[in-house]
C-alpha cells in the first residue's frame, strides 16, 4: 500500500524545482527506514517516551511534508 501511495503521489504531481524533486524522495526514503526500525527495535521503556517521540516526529513530518508540497504543482 505504500508503495502505491507514493507512485500516485508523484504520478499525480511535479517537482517545480529541486526541493520538489530530491526532499521529496528523501521524505520517501527516510519514512520507509523509520519503518523499518520500528519493526526491528526494543519496545520503548516508558508511555512517556513513546509520547514525546510521537509529538516531535509528528511536528517534523508536518513541516517536511509541508515544505516539500508547496514545491509540487498537480499535472
């Protein structure tokens, strides 16, 4: 399902210039490695980490995803 959720993302949108070409494969790139760490780590020690993880991870993917989609054009 992931994979087919990016090849209509980028079938469906243009990079209008490198950050929407290169940042948003590396978005790409970058989620599929944070998955597969998750599979293969520890389970975290405490609610507390899980939590604070989540909300730094979650304000950083917003940003990324934001800055990388205004640098796209619908084709």
């Amino acid at each position: 399902m992931y994979v087919i959720g990016v090849w209509v993302y980028m079938k469906m949108t243009r990079g209008k210039n490198w950050v929407g070409r290169l940042v948003s494969w590396a978005f790409v790139v970058v989620l599929l490695g944070i998955y597969c760490a998750d599979r293969f780590s520890p389970p975290p020690e405490s609610m507390t980490e899980v939590a604070q993880t989540g909300l730094i991870a979650t304000a950083i993917t917003i940003l990324w995803v934001w800055w990388f989609d205004r640098n796209r054009g619908v084709v």
